[in-house]
C-alpha cells in the first residue's frame, strides 16, 4: 500500500482504507476484506506513520481442528526519517529512511509483518475449548466419547505404565 507523501503539508493527515486483503498482499490465512486508518504525522525531518487495521483468518483450532474465521487486529508505528540521525540506532526496525524527494512511502511490507505477528501461537476456536478424545478422536466440546473411564485415566495405557509400577513398588 503506496501513500503519496509529497504533496502532504507539514501536520497530522488521516486516511481509511478497505479492501481486500489480496490487494495488500496478505495471503492465507487471511480472508475478505481489511479495514485499515492510517495517521501521518509529518515535519521538517521525520514522518511519522502509525496504523491500526482489521482483517480476518481462517484459522484452525488447535484443540480440537475446527476450522473458523478469526479477527485479528494489527497496531504498528514507523518513523520515516529525511536524513540518517546519528543519534538513532540505525539497525533499528521501526526507523526507515528516506530522501527529501521521495513520492511516496510503501506500508505493505509492514502491514505484512504486523498482521502475520497479531496472530496467536496457539490459536483456540474458544477459550473453553475441550479439544479431542486422545483415544477415540471425537470432538469433546459436542459431548462425552463413548471410551470407558478407564481407558481415560492417565497410565493405563502408557508406555511407562511398568516404570510407574516399579516406583511405586
């Protein structure tokens, strides 16, 4: 997503975006549509760009491998700055910087790497959620499995069901 910067006067710009996610380049698992405000906040040395956007996943539940549509939000801050500070850590990953003349500033790959980081390390359908029988493979949140209560109980099936014999012994 290109934003034209050069004709921007010197103060706080907001912008709205929609569309969709294909057009900012988000693949799967990202689905439909994205909403995104973007602010810019420019001066003498520096642009300062900060975005909030949505958009929704086709995720799968890690319990209990349900497929559903998730929201996730994204929330990101880059400065854009007109010559090298040396004051600022140039390695820094928020702090790109940019010649006096540039046009325009390209937010893609950022709202790539912001959207991909919202989303969680275990992704839940809910925070209940019950997940699947180990042994029979049916989806506990629509109710109980037909295994006996002592094929459920922790051990009886273990590999190291002798070792916990000779402990206890």
């Amino acid at each position: 997503m290109k934003i034209k910067i050069s004709n921007l006067k010197e103060g706080i710009h907001e912008f709205e975006f929609t569309g969709s996610v294909n057009e900012i380049q988000l693949e799967e698992p990202f689905t439909g549509n994205y909403q995104m405000k973007v602010e810019i906040d420019k001066s003498n040395h520096q642009l300062l760009v900060h975005a909030i956007g949505h958009a929704e996943a086709n995720v799968v539940c890690d319990r209990c491998s349900k497929e559903f549509m998730m929201p996730v939000g994204f929330d990101f801050r880059v400065v854009y700055m007109y010559q090298q500070n040396h004051l600022v850590d140039p390695e820094s990953d928020n702090i790109v910087y940019i010649t006096p003349d540039t046009d325009t500033v390209d937010i893609r790959s950022d709202i790539y790497d912001y959207s991909h980081l919202a989303l969680p390390m275990k992704v839940l359908c809910n925070d209940s959620c019950k997940g699947i029988c180990y042994r029979c493979g049916v989806d506990l949140n629509n109710g109980e499995c037909s295994c006996s209560p002592s094929d459920k109980e922790e051990g009886n099936n273990s590999p190291f069901k002798d070792l916990k014999n000779l402990i206890n012994n």
